[in-house]
C-alpha cells in the first residue's frame, strides 16, 4: 500500500514538473532520427580542453585567477599535447558504453580548439603543435562509431564586440565599443565551419546566463541563430545549457549537474521539464570541468553507475565530464573510472542503451528502467540491499515467466501473490555498485 502510494505520490510529482511546450519549429526528419538515437545511447563523455589545462585550474581560470588575456594567451604560445591520441580516447570511451563525445571546440576563454577561419585564436595558427585536434577526433569517432558533438560558448571574456556580462570582467578589454551584431557574425561563421568541417551531431551552447542580470533583457537573437544553424543542417541538434525552459528551434534540453526537476546547484531553479524534447543531465567525474590539478574528489565507478541508472529511469541521458590533461592524455583516475563503467555495462547495458523509465518510480533501494518501446522486460536497479527480499508492485493479471540477475544470468527466486511480487536477493550483493534484476513476464 505504502508503496503504490509512493508511485501515485512520484507519478503526480512528475506530472506536475513536466511542460509541454508549443514549438514553431518543426524538426526534420533526420533530426527526429537524430534525437532518437541521442535517447537510444543514453551515455555521453564531456571533454573539457583547451589551452587553460595548461594552468591546470579549471577551464574559468582566466576570470578566476583575474588574469590579463594577453598573459594568459601565452599558454597558447607552449600548448603542445604531444601524447595526444585521439583514438586511444575515443576507444576508452568506447569500451566505456559511451555513445557520443562532446567537445569544448571555444569555451568562454576565446580559444578554438579548431581550425577556423574567424580568427587566428586558434588551435591550429596560435600554438607550436600546429595541428587540428578537432580533425583527429572526428576521424576517430567516425572510426569507432561515436557520434561528435560540439560544445560551443556564446559568450567570449576577450572580445571586444562581445557586450561584457556579469563575467569575464578582469581580463584587461576596453569594453568601450561592444557590437553584438559583429559579434553574432563571427559566431554564425564559427558555426558554418564546425558543421561543415567535422561530422557533427550537436551543437551544445553555454554561457546564456552571461546576461542575466542586465537591467534591459539581452536579446542573444537564439531563434535566429538556431534557424541559421538549422538551414546549413536542418539534422543538427540544437541544445543551450541557458538553465530555462527550451528556446523555439531546440532539439534536446539540459541539465547542469543536476537530475531533471532537481535544482540542488541553484543552477536550475525555474528550469521545467520539457516532456517533448530529449533530456540530458551534465555532470563532472570528479568536480572540476576543465583539467584542474588539486581536483583528485573522483565519484566511484558504483556513484557513476547509479548516476546514469538514475538518469536513465528519468529519461534522461547522462554526459560525464573529463578534463584532459594538456600533454593530451586523459587523467588516470578518469581512464580507471571508464573502465569500471565499462566492466558494468557490457554486462548490465541492456538495462540502459534504448531504456527510459521502468514501471515503478524511485524506490529507497533503488530505480527502474525499462526499453523505451515497452516489451516484456523491466530492470529494477538496486542500488542499496532493502534485506533479503523486495517487494514490487505488479498487475493482479501479470505473469511471470523468468527474473534474473542481468550480469550472471542466474535465476532469482521470486513467489507473485495478487498484485504483489516478491523476488529473494542473492546474499553477496556487490557493495557500491548496482545490482540489476530482468524481470520479464509473459
Ligand atoms: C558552466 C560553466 C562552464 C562549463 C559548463 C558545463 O556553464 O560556465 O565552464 O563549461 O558549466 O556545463
């Protein structure tokens, strides 16, 4: 009783936080196509880089450290990744279940970590090592399977054109002549080049929030932006970590390191559910973006595990975030990190890739998934042992034709009384993991 009272009590919590909203937009084909093989993977990587892992503080180095651009574009000067391979990542993530990478190509720094044509900031004409890295990630990924993604920043600390914000303020600009339609310009033509140089899935915006607090609304001209983009590659997928309610021209929603619905950043307060478009919860690995030196607070393979399970049962995809280093290896915890991820989901991945929410919302021990098309199988993810039996809830009319521990295979006991089903754990459930059940009725 006390349990369907819980799922009546989640249900109506859902409901009630999730929006539907009235596009314009139409998406084409290929883009709806695009978003449903987004959902199908549910597993992303983030990649943090650019030449701020030089300083080894975190990719917001330059406001932080309150640093002039002209000093701290000598990193640009000595940026040299000389044990950067990108398929040796892009195979790490791969082993890892991943199914996209999303790659910083400018954050908010200035610098492009690809070749472009917009200005010589850049990756390939600013440093030493001379050479695209965005090419040879692309390569890859197109080796391997991966789809790429493109993080991109519409706010810049070092441009004049750019109308400073509420960030970026110490980096030595004049700031006497800001000219947002040179500056939306020079962004389409930085767009152009990441959609027509490099096979790219998405483009993921940030800095929205730079003008929160301007007296008169800051018209950033999304809608404009997003047709522009939409019009060189209607299959694009169009997504802004702007922290609101999706913007016309959208195709997925995300969430700055937090659960749909949840605001425990204060990053998402006021940020509605959308219940059209695809999710997407962004999180660091440990709790830094870019590579940051003293950052060693790595969340366990089991906290990872359980992260992505739980975003899964919310129907949400999972984008966790590395900061590679700037000799252009990945950190070692991180790699380890992987791994671990890895060694779960080729055994338990069927309970993620094409899974939404499960028949049953969060439990204490625990979260279930389900194939987004439906089916005769549901998972129940335990994350913590409720004791030696659990009690779900199921319809008096199921019947039960096998439940079993995913990973092993091996059969579960299991008795159903009436609207009951009461299934026996193993006894040496793994600690700090998630242990994942297929129930599949007939
Ligand atoms: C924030 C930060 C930025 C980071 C992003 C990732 O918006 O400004 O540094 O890239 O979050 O979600």
């Amino acid at each position: 009783m006390k349990t369907i009272r819980n799922i009546i009590a989640i249900t109506m919590m859902l409901a009630a936080s999730t929006v539907a909203y009235s596009q314009t937009y139409t998406p084409s084909e290929g883009n709806i196509q695009a978003r449903k093989d987004f959902v199908n993977e549910r597993f992303g990587i983030f990649l943090h880089w650019g030449i701020y892992a030089s300083y080894a503080q975190g990719e917001w180095y330059l406001n932080t450290g309150k640093l002039n651009k002209d000093e701290y574009a000598k990193a640009a000067g000595g940026f040299y990744p000389i044990r950067y391979n990108a398929e040796e990542w892009v195979k790490a993530f791969k082993d890892a279940g991943a199914g996209y990478v999303t790659i910083t190509s400018r954050h908010h720094d200035g610098f492009s970590m690809f070749d472009t044509k917009a200005s010589d900031y850049n990756i390939v004409k600013a440093t030493p090592y001379g050479k695209d890295v965005i090419k040879d990630l692309d390569e890859a990924c197109l080796k391997e399977g991966l789809k790429l993604q493109f993080y991109y920043s519409i706010l810049d600390w070092i441009r004049e054109d750019y109308p400073i914000g509420n960030s970026g303020k110490f980096s030595g600009r004049k700031g006497d002549h800001p000219d947002y339609g040179h500056y939306f310009e020079f962004m389409k033509q930085q767009v152009k080049e990441l959609l027509t140089q490099y096979h790219t899935r998405a483009l993921w915006f940030d800095g929205y929030w730079d003008h929160s607090k301007d007296a008169i609304p800051f018209d950033w001209r999304m809608p404009e932006f997003y047709e522009y983009i939409h019009s060189i590659n209607p299959d694009c997928l169009i997504c802004n970590n702007h922290h609101r309610v999706p913007i016309d021209g959208e195709d997925y929603q995300t969430f700055e390191r937090d659960l749909p619905g949840q605001n425990t950043t204060g990053y998402s307060e006021g940020q509605e559910v959308s219940d059209v478009i695809p999710l997407e919860m962004c999180q660091t690995m440990n709790n830094s973006w870019g590579y940051a030196v003293a950052d060693q607070n790595y969340k366990s393979v089991g906290e990872i595990i359980r992260l992505l399970a739980q975003c899964v049962s919310m129907n949400s995809n999972l984008l966790l975030n590395i900061g590679p280093q700037a000799d252009g290896e990945l950190p070692a915890t991180a790699l380890e990190r992987l791994k671990g991820v890895g060694q779960w989901m080729r055994e338990n991945g069927e309970s993620i890739k094409g899974c939404g929410p499960g028949p049953i919302g969060d439990q204490e021990w625990g979260v279930t998934t389900a194939p987004v098309g439906g089916g005769k199988t549901f998972y129940l993810h335990i994350f913590k042992s409720p004791g030696a039996i659990i009690e779900i809830p199921v319809a008096k009319k199921d019947r039960i034709r096998s439940i079993s521990a995913l990973a092993k295979g091996s059969s579960l006991n299991y008795k159903k009384v009436g609207e009951k089903l009461f299934i026996t754990l193993p006894t040496d459930l793994p600690e700090d993991s998630d242990f994942v059940i297929a129930v599949t009725k007939k």
